[in-house]
C-alpha cells in the first residue's frame, strides 16, 4: 500500500430528505448543516479503521428558507498502514491524518448522495456547503 489508508467500501445506513412546504425561495437562506464524524478502530482487524458521519439539517432550522430537511449517515472502512514503529506523536499525525481525509471523503459522497436525492425535489438540487474537518479534534490518548 503506498498510501496510508485505503477506502475498502461505504454504505448508508440511513437516509431520509423531505422537501419544506413553508419554503419560500425569495427568503433563502444556507440552513445550519450538523456534522458528526465518528473515528474507531476496528476490534477484529488492528489495521482496518471506520469512520461513522452524520451529516444533516440542524433542529432549529427556519422551514420557510430552507428547502429541504435531511439527516444523511454513511460508514466506512479503511484500512490503514500506520507505521507500527511509530512514536506516540508520529501515530497521532497518522491518525489526524486519516481523520481529516477520510471523513472529507465520506462528506463528498454524501453531498453528492443528497444532490442526487434533492435533484428530484420541488426545489431543485440542494448543494452542500465546503466544511473543513479539525485534526485538533483527535487528541493523543
């Protein structure tokens, strides 16, 4: 493997889109996005690593200038070749290093899996925005 992780599948444990009926197009507004990634090592394999996201439309969102309510989750598996002689500091660069990678991966498919679902709604396709993942979220243990 020349790379440091390698995406072996993903899949979408749940999916729900419903376009808003107060939606009012002259009052748009980018809808707050919730996002949840979730890093664990695999119990079974020791380089096998998923990650489970969650990305969808906050509670709190005003219905009528968003045009759509979702709630997206995808998982998947990577299999990783983190140096095993690495130092406590080198493998928590391996590990943000896979974090912010693989989760940006898993956010690109999603945002094209609700582009295809609302391409079909009342309002037309719902693009979502850039997000930026933070390594600093995986601290060393």
């Amino acid at each position: 493997m020349n790379t440091p992780f390698e995406l072996i599948r993903y899949f979408y444990p749940s999916s729900f889109m419903a376009a808003n009926k107060e939606f009012k197009p002259e009052s748009f507004v980018l809808p707050g996005i919730e996002v949840r990634p979730n890093m664990m090592q695999n119990a079974e394999a020791a380089n096998r690593w998923d990650i489970a996201l969650f990305v969808g439309t906050q509670d709190n969102t005003d219905r009528t200038s968003a045009p759509y309510d979702f709630g997206i989750s995808i998982f998947g598996m990577f299999l990783c070749g983190f140096p095993e002689d690495s130092s406590v500091e080198e493998l928590l660069k391996y590990k943000r290093l896979f974090y912010v990678n693989a989760s940006s991966m898993l956010y690109s498919a999603v945002r094209d899996h609700l582009l295809t679902l609302s391409a079909l709604g009342p309002y037309g396709p719902f693009v979502l925005p850039a997000y930026r993942f933070d390594p600093e979220d995986i601290v060393a243990q």
